[in-house]
C-alpha cells in the first residue's frame, strides 16, 4: 500500500501552532514523510486528522462567542 501524501500546494507554516497550513504537519513530520514506513505515514495522517478535529472546533467555539458567566443563561 503506498500512503498519499496529505500536502495540498499551501505550504505556509502558521508561526503560532507551528504546523503547516495547508496540510497541518510539523515541519519535521513533513520532511521525514518520504522514509517514513506505511505505518508511519498512517500515524501522521492520524494526528492530521486530530489537529484539522480540534481547529475546527476551536472556530465553533470562537464563532459562537464567549460564554456567559456561571449561573447565567
């Protein structure tokens, strides 16, 4: 089985997270991506998807506003 890669063409790297924004890998799982084994490659793939999870909901709760103080509706 060969792994694609999960690289789009946005290759920026976002100075706060420290991850690409195109694809959302560290610079260091993206340059050691071409020796790393299927497995290997399969666990990239897998913090991705819990990266691309929490950014998502981190934009839900940022777009739904703060919450009120405890007690309050």
């Amino acid at each position: 089985m060969t792994v694609a890669s999960p690289c789009i063409n946005v290759c920026r790297m976002h100075p706060r997270t420290g991850l690409c924004e195109g694809c959302l890998r560290t610079i260091d799982e993206i340059t050691v991506w071409s020796r790393l084994d299927d497995a290997g490659k399969l666990g990239v793939l897998a913090r991705v998807d819990q990266r691309r999870e929490a950014l998502r909901a981190e934009r839900r709760a940022a777009a739904a506003g703060p919450l009120p103080p405890a007690g309050q509706p």
